[in-house]
C-alpha cells in the first residue's frame, strides 16, 4: 500500500502521453533522448498529442537545428506528417511560413508541368494527325 501509488497510475492516454512520453521519457523507437520520444508522439493520433503550445514550442526551438544535423526521425515521412496532421496552432509562425512556401512552389510546379503536357499531348496529336492523313495522287 505504501508505494503502490508510484507503481501505477490509472490516466487517459493523452494525459500519459503528456506527462510521461512528452516530458519524461529518454528514448523513442529511432533512437535515445528527449527529443526521440517527442518525435514518436508526434507519429500518434493528433488528438492524442500534448498541448499545442508544447508543440510549436518544442519545433521553434529545434527545427533549424535538425535540418544541419537530420537526426534518424527528421526523414521526409515525419516532416511530411507534421506538416500534414498538425493543427496550424502547433506549428510556430517561422514553420507555417516555410510549410506555406513550400506548398505555394509545389502548385506553382505542378502547374507548370501540367501546362507542360497539355503542350506535349497537343504537340503529340498535331504530329499524329499529320501523320495519319493519307496523301492520295490527282
């Protein structure tokens, strides 16, 4: 009786997320330290993620400095995550910019490769239908 209240605890997952994967735990499935652990929550449901301002706090703080390192869980699938699933709120003003830029330039892409092969495909027919006309002698 004495020590079984350290032994369990009975909590909601996202409470457990918060106060033991979020501001305890030293490790996560990529590898060890705070920022591991941080980084496996940010793989759960977004309903279960700690506060928004722990979030965005936690990404302002360290962002730029996982770019120049690329630490085993900054790949493209988790950036791509969090940029995707976390609620604009979670995201600092510095990564909405930098997600907003990057959406704006793949549009701008996309755009401009499919104007590219509507200029192909009709280039192509224009080709084709000269092509397939018969040349018939008077």
């Amino acid at each position: 009786p004495k020590y079984r209240e350290s032994f369990y605890k009975n909590r909601p997952f996202k409470r457990y997320v918060d106060e033991w994967m979020w501001e305890k735990r030293g490790f996560g499935n990529k590898g060890e330290g705070q920022d591991f652990s941080r980084a496996d929550v940010l793989g759960y449901a977004v309903w279960a993620w700690p506060a928004n301002e722990k979030v965005a706090a936690w990404l302002a703080a360290n962002w730029e400095r996982w770019e120049r390192e690329a630490p085993a869980f900054f790949n493209e699938k988790w950036r791509k995550r969090v940029q995707s699933s976390a609620p604009r709120e979670a995201l600092p003003p510095a990564l909405k910019r930098k997600f907003n830029t990057a959406d704006a330039n793949k549009r701008k892409y996309r755009r401009a490769s499919a104007a590219a092969m509507v200029r192909r495909s009709s280039l192509v027919e224009h080709v084709s239908d000269r092509a397939s006309a018969k040349i018939v002698p008077k």
